[in-house]
C-alpha cells in the first residue's frame, strides 16, 4: 500500500506504474516539484497557520517576517473590545491628508500590505495585539528539511492537503516522469482536452465527464472549494456567489 507521502508517491511512478525503480530519485523531485505548484495554486485549509504582533504608540509599520498571504486581521484594543480590520490599499493610504507623522494617534481599524510589511491606519495610540490569519509557505518548510538532510529525506515528508489530493498528484508526476523520459504520447493522453469546445459563457461549466485526460478530470473533480461546500450554513444580509474553480 502506498504511503501517503512525497516518497509514497514517487514509489507509485517509479515502481508500479513505469516498472523502473532507477528513477525513483527522479519521480521523487518531480514529486517535489508539483507539490509546490500545487500548494501555491490552491488555498489549502490545512495550510492555515496564526501569527501575532503587538502594536506600539506612534509606531505605523510592521514586519510579518515573510511575504505570506493573509487571509484575516483582527486587533484587539488595549483596554477591552476589538474588531476585524479592513483591508486597503497603500496607494489609499497615500492619499490621505490625515497619514503623515503627525497625524492624532487613535485605535487601528485599516491595514495595508506592501511587500513583507503591514501599515496600520491611524496610527495607533496604544499597546493593542494584531492577530492574523494566513497560508503558510509550504516552500519553507520544504527547504529546511532539505538543509538538514539529502533529497531523499524529503521522501518522508508528508503533505499539507488532504487525502483525496494524493490521487492528483500521484498522475500529475507520472505526466511529468513521461515527459522527463519523452514518451510524449503517453503524456498528452493524461491531459487530452475534451473534444467539445469550452464556449465564453457564465452559464456553462465543463463537467467532469466531458473530460478525456484523467488529470483535467481530477481538478475540475477536486477544485470545489471547502466555502463552497459551507455555504448553506452562511447567513449573510447579502449572500455572496461562490463558484468553484475551474481549470
């Protein structure tokens, strides 16, 4: 049985699938190499991580340390209550006669990103904690394993996305091990397009079964994100659309 990591999959390639356990080193970096495709594709949940920081009076710039990407903010006021930030841009900001240095210190409710930096708005008057939601870079822990040891330890690494997402991965590295050994039909048959046309229209949404290549069938299967299995749950004053993706 499979297991159900890096190596894991790599094994399936190598072993089962192309009967060549020589390129097992190769199955195993082009492993490697969709997992971080496919991590900074799709949004994870389990790829949430939480940081904080504590705000300082007259202090408007903070470092998040790395360029991640932030899914909420929230401040909690010294001296009790706290709301989710809003989000803005920094050009707005700039645009503000009242951001300057000498602008009143007040409670934050407005952040801004730029590069590895968060700017808050107005610039706060006290000691409040900044929580923040975000998906962690699965490249930087991928890295430091390397640094400690040699390709083949990534093999244990276990992935950040659930159990059904092996399956696509499991093909998307037999794709690129058929190219790697140019077996170019055998590639082109995983990803063969649908014989009808997609045709430029909101109503129309390519199923599964119109599909040809196992891997178009597999995101197009996969790509239905958690919120929208939720959103029957959701009571909002004004109930958003939420589609799936599409490849």
């Amino acid at each position: 049985m499979m297991s159900f990591t890096l190596g894991g999959i790599a094994e399936w390639v190598a072993n089962e699938r192309l009967r060549r356990p020589d390129l097992y080193d190769v199955a195993l970096q082009e492993s490697l190499d969709f997992y971080r495709v496919l991590c900074a594709k799709v949004p994870f949940p389990d790829m949430v991580a939480v940081g904080t920081f504590s705000t300082v009076a007259g202090t408007r710039t903070y470092s998040l340390n790395t360029n991640v990407a932030l899914i909420s903010v929230r401040i909690d006021y010294a001296g009790g209550g706290g709301t989710r930030m809003r989000r803005t841009h920094p050009r707005r900001l700039d645009l503000l006669t009242s951001y300057s240095a000498t602008t009143p210190q007040r409670r934050p409710y407005w952040y801004a990103r730029f590069g590895t930096k968060i700017e808050l708005h107005p610039i706060p008057d006290a000691v409040h904690t900044v929580t923040y939601r975000y998906w962690f870079d699965v490249d930087s822990n991928i890295d430091a394993e390397i640094a400690a040891g040699t390709i083949a330890s990534i093999g244990e690494h276990v992935p950040n996305y659930a159990l059904p997402w092996v399956e696509l991965h499991k093909w998307e590295t037999l794709y690129r091990l058929y190219n790697h050994l140019e077996q170019w039909e055998k590639a082109q048959m995983l990803i063969a397009p649908a014989a009808m046309p997609v045709y430029q229209s909101p109503k129309h949404k390519r199923l599964m079964t119109e599909e040809v290549g196992i891997i178009p069938r597999l995101w197009n299967s996969l790509l239905r994100t958690v919120d929208e299995r939720e959103n029957v749950d959701e009571d909002f004053s004004i109930n958003p659309v939420v589609r799936g993706y599409t490849l």
